[in-house]
C-alpha cells in the first residue's frame, strides 16, 4: 500500500508541475485571472458542465485502472 502512496503522489506533483502552474501562469499573464476574479459566482453553464462530467469521467478511468492492477497482483 505504500507503494500506491507514493505512486498517487508522484502524479499528482507530476501533474501540479506540467499543467496547473502553467495554466494559472498563463491566466494572470493574459488577463483572465482578473475576469474569473470579478465573477460573483461559479456557473456550471456550458463549459463548465462538460468540464465537470470530463473530469469525473477521468477520475473514474484513474480510478477503476488502480482497481485493476491491485486485483493483478493478488
């Protein structure tokens, strides 16, 4: 089990590293930091809908492959 610990872990700095630091750079570069800050409120409309079944679509695959692999090495 500690194994997986330090698996989950690798990911997820692996992915803080190469896709959260550049967007957020990205989005205070170019302007778009300041417009999501001057929203009042979070929507789910268009976009953000997709974007929320995209990501739980994906965290089910991550999840139903570590299934997997623990029930492999039984």
């Amino acid at each position: 089990m500690e194994r997986i610990s330090r698996v989950w872990a690798a990911l997820v700095a692996g992915f803080l590293a190469s896709v959260l630091v550049p967007a957020v750079a990205w989005a205070e570069e170019s302007g778009v930091a300041d417009v999501v800050r001057k929203k009042k409120g979070v929507s789910f409309g268009g976009f953000g809908l997709f974007g929320a079944i995209c990501c739980l679509v994906v965290v089910a695959i991550i999840v139903i492959a570590v299934v997997m692999v623990m029930k492999r090495k039984r």
